[in-house]
C-alpha cells in the first residue's frame, strides 16, 4: 500500500517549492528515527561489495570512490597501514612482515598513490617503521622523481620522512644527487623549502659546501667541488670574478629573506660567508633588510655571527626596532648557547643606554635567579662588569665585539657605528645594574658562591659595581669565620635562595600524575639522593668548598682593599680573613682546599708575619698533612 507522504512527494517534486519541502522531509526523517525500518518511507540503499550493484544505486560518495583509480589497491593497503602503525598491539617483526608484504602489492604503483593524501601517509609509514632494505626499495622505485614529488603538497610529506630515516649512505647520495643543481629554486619554493634545509643538516661537509656554492651563481650549480671550502677560497681562486660572485651571493640572499626564510641555518651559513667577505659598505647596506629578521638568526652558531654583525652595523633606528623586538625574551636569549652573543654585541654598541636598560638590562635583572646560574646567562652580566674579558668570553666572541667602521662614500673617511664611547657607555650601564646586583649577592651570597657560574659573577662584582661593597665583604667574613658544624647549618638556612625552592619544585614536578606507582618511586629515590648530596655540599665550610675557596683566595692574592677619598685604606679583605679564622687557622692548613688559602694569607705582605708567628709553633703537626698545600706551607716555614 502506498504511504500518502510518498504522494505528497512525488507532487512537490515539480513544485517551486521543493526546497521547503526537502527541510519538511529531512525532520520527517528525524522523527521517524527511532521506528523500525520498515515503515520507513525513503529507505537508504547500502552499498555491498558482494553483490552487484549498478552506478545508479549508490550514493555519491561511493560513486567518487568506484570511479577513483586504484581505489581497490588503497582499500587494502589501509587494512594493512591500521596493523602498522599500530604500535601496542604489533611487534616488530609482525611489522616488519606487514611491510614487505605491502610493497609488494604497492610494487610499481608507488608514485600514482604518494600523490594522494592517504596514499602519502601509507607510504610514510613505510618509511617510518621499515628496515633500511624497505626504504632503498622505496627510493630506489622513485627515483628520478624525488625532485618533483618535493614540490607536491602531499607527496613532500613523504620526501621529508624519508630524508629524516634516511639510515644509508646509498639513499642520501641518491636524494643529494636529485636535488643538487636546484637548491635555490627549491628553496624559494613553498613545500620544498624545509626539504633542503632538512637535506642540508644530514649532509656531510662537502655536500653542505656545493648547496651553498649554487647560491655564488650558475657556474657552481654546473661544476661541483670535491673539497671544502669557504668563500675566502673560492674569491682566490676566482680573483677575477670575485665582484659577480658577491653581488650574485647578495642578489640571492635579499630574495631569500624578503621571503622570511631566514630561519633555515643554509640560509646562516650562506650569510656569514657573505659577511667574512663583503666590505664595510655592503654589509651596511645588507644589514638594512636583516634587521626585521634578526631574531631568527640567534639559533645556531654562523647564524648568531650574522645577528651580532647585523647589529653592528645597523643604524641607530633599527637598533631601536630590533631591541622592541627582544624584550621580554632578551634573558632567554641571553641563556642559549649561540643567542646569548647577539644580547651580548647589542650591549656593547648601542648608544641609546636608556632603550637598553628599559628592554634588555631590566629583564636580566628581573630574571636574575635563572640568569646568574646559567653557563651562558651569565656572560651579558660579566660583560657589564668587565667588558671583553678574555677570562670569559672565547677568541672567536672576541672577534664579534670589535668596533666596525663603515667609510662615507663622499669624503671617503671611516667612522664607527657606535658613536658613544664605550667607558661612558660601560659606565652607564653599570650604574643602573650594581646596586641591584650588590644587593642580590649579599642576601644570597652562601649559595652564589658554591656555584662554578655564579661564583664568577660575585667575584666580579666585588671588584667593578659601583656602590658601597662593605655589607657584602662582612657577609663573606663572617661566613668564614664559622667553625661550628650547627652555627655554620643555621647561618646558612637564613641564606636559602630561590634558586634552591626551584630545584625542590622541579623535582615535585617530574613526577607526572598519569605515571606508574613504580616510575615514582624510582624517581622521588632519585630526588631525594640529589638532595642529600646538595646538603652534605652545603655543610660544608665555605672555605674548604672546591669552587667558593677559589674566589676567596684570588681576593687575597689580588691584596683586595677598599681606600677612601684621601687613599687611605679603609678595609683590608686579608687582614679581615685572618682575624676571623685566626682560632682555627691550624686545622685550616691541614684540611684540603682551605690549606691554599693559609698560603696564600702567608705570601701575603701585609698578612705574612702573623701568620708565620701562628704556625711555627705548630709546624710539627702541619709536617702531618698529606696536602700539597700543607707541604708548601712547610717549605715557606722553614
């Protein structure tokens, strides 16, 4: 019997209205969800692969899905990627067969499918999980096509992956070969720009140094080196071609940071052999369009070179960009192991010390807990103290700080690119941090002191901030004058500093709430060792610590003394140090560490006579010690 809405149907389908009455239909359907399907009025034809059904039956996705080539070939190869990638429920060796058995049903059809986007990420499994056999038939199928698969959205998936597992010498040498000639085209590319930068991290020196020679001009792209070499070498060589090759190498580096590429570290090494080379002029004029994209520059060591020499030779205005674009993040930077150069040069050419103190110097010091402790933060600290000391800074940051000069193309003489002197400029930028730093040391000095990077810090600025250092000595003074294990335990709870309630809570926080019973055990028996061992190192007598008593006896080596107005003197740190530890000066020349600085007070002039008048009474007792101090305390004795 004919259901009366089927009528109704029929009728509206020849009506203007039809799209009202599809809506009408569709709630229809809603409401009827529940019933059974038979006395549904449009019942919905499945789609069997068992039986055979006409085109006109099915739906319009299946229709899409019959008519798309190698649709029967991606069906099974799905069933077999869901086993794959699989990774609880697959062994290796189950997976290993899976993948063998998938290339083979895939053999001759790899290039059709990578196309595709399911396609891609089967193959790219593959990849992923198969053994180095898998990926050199993979590579070896498409080979000749790698370079043009690169520039597809889906397929450069698949380059990417096979270039990270690339686990053979034969599969890089095959992707090097593809690719090789086409570097800056590719790079300019949108897919294919983070191929050749992943291709240029996996090469060995000589093929990094012939993708980087294609950006020198076409006659590098056609003969290739068989040597490294660096762009000092190839102006030698080529003399004669030495101005096309630099303009080439500029023409294609302002391309390529126009671009924004300038993060990719081909891009870095490009550009720091154009800065070795190029004169004072061209690298002016250069820095102009880096100076929006220096910050991307910091992350690896020839990139940082190219973000100090950019600073260096910008112009006072785009140093003024270029400090807005760090803030906050300047003393993050200032942590890294290559960004904390670039902090370091902006420091030490930007005359605008206001800027800087506002932008850079305040987030230090805000940041003072984590920047005083690390091995690199540290270094835009002491740079302030005691600017371009070889005692910290390397030879090859040394060279990155010397002034520039650019030469005035009219009256041909050459001028800095800093203005401001660098004493009135030092001193400027110590007055705003000493105070802050004197006072910091001070509250926390018992810790500082322990620590191998910090320690150089309150060294420095006991002999270079500005201020009155007196506090900070008495605190030192009196730290050493403590010979009692409980006095010397309270004493040192009142200088607790943050740095240590965040090692506490580090280690509270690496025990995640989603891990095993057995996981934490292991990892709180792991924290509380570390905290013993922290412990046992903070009983222990500042002058007996292996790194505080090096700054102690460097001050008295050094005579350190505070003068007035008229030169009198006014505080002698040797003198202080014997009268604080002149009761238990004996057992400080016997013991380990602390026997150096009982000779170092004895080859002091204004400490020498008492201290000999102390110990020679007890000289037969000091002859006891197995120290090398000790012994050399003997010798000076006798």
């Amino acid at each position: 019997k004919q259901h009366p809405t089927q009528t109704n149907m029929s009728e509206s389908r020849n009506s203007k209205k039809s799209t009202g009455f599809k809506r009408s239909r569709d709630k229809f359907n809603k409401n009827n969800k529940n019933k059974n399907n038979d006395d549904r009025p449009f019942k919905r034809k499945k789609y069997d692969d068992k039986k055979n059904v006409s085109l006109d039956d099915l739906s319009k996705r299946q229709k899409k899905q019959v008519k798309r080539t190698h649709f029967q070939i991606l069906a099974q190869s799905k069933t077999y990627w869901e086993r794959i990638r699989d990774e609880q429920n697959t062994s290796n060796e189950e997976r290993k067969n899976l993948i063998t058995e998938l290339l083979k049903l895939l053999d001759g059809q790899l290039l059709n499918l990578i196309l595709k986007h399911d396609g891609s990420r089967i193959v790219q499994s593959c990849v992923k999980f198969g053994t180095p056999i898998h990926k050199k038939k993979i590579c070896i199928e498409l080979k000749g096509k790698w370079l043009s698969l690169a520039k597809q959205q889906y397929s450069s998936f698949l380059v990417l992956s096979m270039i990270k597992n690339a686990s053979t010498n034969e599969i890089r040498e095959i992707l090097f070969h593809e690719f090789s000639g086409n570097v800056l085209n590719l790079l300019k590319h949108q897919e294919a720009s983070d191929i050749i930068e992943h291709l240029y991290k996996i090469g060995d020196d000589i093929q990094k140094t012939r993708f980087v020679e294609e950006l020198y001009g076409n006659e590098f792209v056609l003969f290739k080196t068989s040597e490294v070499r660096d762009l000092k070498t190839v102006l030698k060589q080529y003399a004669d071609k030495k101005q096309n090759i630099m303009s080439t190498l500029s023409r294609n580096l302002n391309i390529l940071i126009t671009k924004k590429l300038v993060y990719q570290t081909i891009i870095h090494h490009a550009l720091s052999e154009y800065y070795k080379n190029a004169g004072d002029n061209d690298k002016d004029t250069n820095s102009k369009a880096l100076s929006s994209e220096v910050i991307h520059l910091i992350r690896s060591k020839r990139g940082s070179y190219c973000a100090a020499q950019c600073v260096s030779y910008s112009t006072a205005k785009e140093r003024k960009k270029i400090i807005k674009g760090v803030q906050e993040e300047g003393y993050l930077m200032s942590m890294e192991e290559y960004g904390h150069i670039f902090i370091v040069r902006l420091l030490d050419v930007t005359d605008d010390t206001v800027l800087i103190n506002k932008f850079i110097v305040k987030h230090l010091i805000d940041h003072i807990d984590d920047v005083i402790f690390d091995k690199h933060g540290r270094l835009s600290i002491l740079h302030i103290l005691t600017p371009k000391s070889k005692k910290y800074f390397p030879d090859y940051d040394l060279e990155l700080l010397e002034p520039c000069f650019v030469r005035n193309t009219v009256s041909g003489e050459s001028y800095r690119t800093s203005k401001k002197e660098d004493s009135k400029r030092r001193e400027e930028l110590l007055n705003k941090v000493s105070q802050p730093l004197l006072d910091y040391c001070k509250e926390n000095l018992n810790n500082l002191l322990r620590d191998v990077y910090a320690s150089s810090v309150v060294e420095e600025v006991i002999n270079h901030a500005i201020g009155d250092k007196t506090p900070i000595l008495d605190e030192l003074i009196e730290l050493c004058s403590l010979d009692d294990d409980n006095d010397y335990d309270n004493t040192n709870n009142k200088h607790k500093n943050k740095n240590d309630d965040k090692k506490k809570n580090k280690n509270k926080n690496n025990n995640n709430e989603d891990m095993e019973d057995e996981e934490k055990i292991e990892n709180e028996e792991e924290n509380e060792e570390e905290e013993e061992e922290e412990e046992e190192e903070d009983k222990e007598h500042l002058l007996t610590h292996r790194i505080a008593n090096r700054v102690i006896k460097r001050l008295i080596t050094e005579n350190y003394t505070i003068k007035d107005d008229n030169d009198n003197v006014i505080f002698s740190f040797p003198e202080k140090i014997l009268a604080a530890i002149k009761e238990n000066i004996i057992h400080f020349a016997t013991t380990i560490g602390s026997c150096f600085i009982v000779l170092a007070l004895l080859e002091n002039d204004n400490t020498k006579d008492e201290v000999t008048d102390i110990l020679r009474p007890s000289l037969s007792v000091i002859k006891k010690s197995k120290q090398v101090g000790s012994k050399i305390i003997v010798k000076k004795l006798t």
